[in-house]
C-alpha cells in the first residue's frame, strides 16, 4: 500500500499530540509522587486539581514547589493560585 504525503503528516501530528499528552501525564504523576513521599496521603481533590493541569510548564513549577514547599498547606495556596 501506497501512503499519501497527507497520511504520513496526519500520522505525524498524532504521534506528536501523543508524546506531550504522555509527557503532561506523566509530570503530573511526579507532582502527585513527590507530594506523597514528602508529605503523605494526598486528599482526593488536589490529585483530582493536578491531574485537571494540562499546561506543562506550570506543572514543572508545581513539581518545584511541591519540592520546596514547608507544607502541604503551602502547595495548596500555591495550586490555588496557579489554578486562578
């Protein structure tokens, strides 16, 4: 078979949008991990609230913050500012 040049950028673009989807998944899962290994059990709602970020750079900053946060109560104020 025979592909078009239209089938081969078709195919393209969707391997593309596949890999950032993978790559958004995935920093949301170290935003999410890196919350329980330093502070525990992570209430539903704020997995919930990272999971519903789909930008990211403001995940990678969230990562940060979740990082360097003195508390959970911190990274909320910081998730809710991000979010608004």
């Amino acid at each position: 078979m025979i592909q078009s040049a239209a089938y081969d950028i078709i195919k393209h673009e969707g391997i593309m949008i596949g890999r950032e989807e993978g790559m958004i998944i995935g920093t949301q899962e170290m935003v999410i991990e890196a919350l329980e290994e330093r502070f525990g059990v992570i209430a539903p709602i704020v997995i919930k609230q990272i999971k519903s970020i789909t930008i990211r750079d403001l995940l990678k900053k969230l990562l940060k913050c979740a990082i360097k946060a003195k508390d959970i109560e911190e990274f909320k104020e910081y998730l809710k500012t991000a979010m608004s």
